[in-house]
C-alpha cells in the first residue's frame, strides 16, 4: 500500500481543469502528459476506494442464513463481489505500468508499431498500449487460435 501513496501524492503541474487534449498541439506534449497522469490517478483512487469499501463490507457481513437459497444467494454475491475485485487489482497494476510509461517517455505509443495510439483512444482507455490497428490484430489473432 505504500508504493500506491507516493505515487498518488506527487506533485502536479498546474493544468486547468476543462483541458482536453488536441491534436492541434504536440503529441504528449507536457499538458498531455498530465492530463493523463491525473486521469489515470484519479481513476486509480477511485478502484482503491471501492477496494476498501469492498473489504469493510465483507468484513461487516457476517449474515448466517439458515435458509439455503438466501445462503446460496448470497455466496453468489460474494463472490461475483470478489471476481470484480480481483478485475480491479489488475487494472490498478495496468494503471501503475500507464504511469510508469509516462515517467519513461513511452506512454501514448503502440508497443508493437511504436506509432501514436491516438488521443481519442487513449482518452477513453488510457491504459492502451497498441493502437487501434495493433489492437485489431491482436483480437484476430486471438479468435483464430481460440478456433483452432
């Protein structure tokens, strides 16, 4: 928990708060890059909140059911509760790579052509690392191997 909290507490460079990026300017430029770097935070910040909300509500809920379908009932809740947990903890670490990737200089570009994602893409999924082409790919490649 501690490596989260001296990354959320850096220190920001001031971007005003109705930014968007535009292709009208340098890509990743430095305003980008915080842009990013904020949304990928605040994001981050939110999946840690639910975490620990997630976390006292299990703890607080120790419901013994002596009716074996409201007792099935709510295992089932929990553990779908648990699954979307466990999603969340791997987004925070693809989040965690994201930022990284903005310390590096990386962040913005497809892994596999080292070409610009895009900032409509990257602004609706700022963990992309693959462009929409690259991405593409990708999925097809994966559909036909799941065929096979």
């Amino acid at each position: 928990m501690q490596a989260f909290a001296s990354v959320i507490e850096a220190p920001t460079r001031p971007v005003p708060e109705v930014y968007r990026p535009s292709d009208d300017e340098p890509f990743m430029n430095p305003r980008q890059l915080e842009y990013f770097r904020r949304k990928l935070l605040t994001w981050k910040d939110d999946l840690l909140r639910e975490s620990r909300e997630t976390v006292v509500l299990l703890q607080s809920v120790t419901e013994n059911h002596p009716d074996l379908a409201d007792r099935a009932s709510s295992e089932t809740d929990r553990a779908i509760e648990l699954r979307a947990r466990d999603r969340q903890r791997k987004l925070i670490s693809k989040i965690d790579a994201a930022l990284r990737r903005i310390e590096d200089g990386s962040y913005g570009y497809c892994d596999e052509t080292g070409e610009a994602i895009g900032l409509g893409r990257l602004d609706a999924r700022p963990i992309a690392t693959l462009s929409v082409e690259a991405q593409e790919r990708h999925e097809r490649r994966e559909r036909v191997h799941r065929d096979d």
